[in-house]
C-alpha cells in the first residue's frame, strides 16, 4: 500500500468511523453514564469484533457470508433482536446513585464491552463494509494479505479515535444530566433510537 493510497483510504475511512450508528450511540451513552474512561474501555469489544471480520474479510470467508442469505439473514435477525433488548434496557433503567456510580462501572465493565462486542458482530453492514470497501484500496499484484493487515490496522485505530470523540462528547453530555430525570430522558432518547435502529435492521433488505 502507497501513500497515495493511505491519503485517500484515511478520510474516506474516517467519515465511516465517525458516522452516527449503534455502537456509536453506545459511546455516548456509556460516556454521559459510566464516564469517558469506561467508554473507551468499552470500545475494545467492538475493536475486537471488527478485527475478526476484517480477518474474515482477508480470507474471503466474509464474501461467503454475504453471498449466503440463510446466514446474512440470521446475522441480520439476532443483531436487530439485541439492539432492540438494549433499547429495551436502557428505556427501563433507572440512574444510579452517585455514591455507588464507581463501583458500579467497575461492575459493569466486562457487560459493556460485550454489549459493544455484540452490537459491532450483530450489524451486517460492518460486513458489507469489510467485504465491499476495503479491497476497493487493495493493489492486486501485491500481497493482499499485507494489504489488508496494514489497512485493518489503519482502520481500527480511526475507529478508536472515534470511539473516544463520542465519549468526549459523552462526558460534556454530564453536565446536563445532573438530575435523576435528565438522565432517565437521556438513557430513553437512547433507547429509542437503537430501537429504530433495531427495527430498521430487522425489516431492512439487503441491497
């Protein structure tokens, strides 16, 4: 992979890193809840399951997924059941209490990177994203491997400077949730966006 190559994958990437979508909207929740330390924390989860798909993607068992519909769908379905169980959740959660609100991320920080981990696994568009955008900057007559190690990498490091934009803009968020009833609000907001979200994935098709 060139440099000119990396200055047009760099942008292009990051417009899809920092767009508004489920796990993003993770962030800023767990960021205005838990803090921005245990936002970013939590993001692992969905650095993992992004680096699974991108070797996925690399070995071309990605494009089998995507050319199957029975397991496209089943990935669609159980993805779209969970983001509507967390919109679920989070509509029904109460704030916690401030004396208790460090142990309680600490508790609770294993729950949030497998909530990441499985909303990132769940969405078929990462997929469609790893299978139909990167190898639009892989050089064929290089190693492909390579290629799609050095960009995966590139990758998963803008989506970390994601995940800690939206806990930043997450932790901001703190200061206007500093009554119980805002921040039942906020956790509403939330979930009722993932729902939509949910059930824009469940009744979606595939293009």
């Amino acid at each position: 992979m060139d440099f000119a190559t990396l200055l047009l994958f760099v942008p292009a990437c990051f417009v899809l890193n920092m767009a508004p979508g489920p796990n993003n909207l993770l962030s800023l929740n767990n960021a205005a809840s838990h803090g921005f330390g245990a936002s970013c924390v939590a993001g692992i989860g969905r650095l993992f399951a992004f680096a699974v798909m991108i070797g996925l993607a690399s070995a071309g068992l990605a494009a089998v997924i995507v050319a199957s519909e029975a397991i496209f769908n089943a990935i669609r379905w159980v993805g779209a059941a969970y983001l509507i169980y967390i919109a679920v959740q989070l509509w029904r959660s109460r704030p916690e209490e401030p004396d208790a609100k460090g142990e309680q991320t600490k508790a609770n920080i294993v729950q949030l990177m497998r909530r990441e981990f499985i909303v990132a696994a769940g969405n078929p568009k990462a997929i469609l994203i790893f299978t139909a955008f990167l190898p639009q900057f892989v050089v064929h007559d290089r190693p492909v491997g390579m290629q799609f190690l050095c960009l995966g990498l590139v990758f998963l490091v803008l989506e970390w400077v994601a995940i800690a934009l939206y806990g930043y803009a997450g932790l901001h968020l703190q200061r206007l949730l500093a009554t119980p009833w805002a921040r039942i609000c906020f956790n509403r907001i939330c979930g009722a966006l993932l729902g939509v979200a949910g059930v824009a994935l469940l009744v979606g098709r595939r293009s």
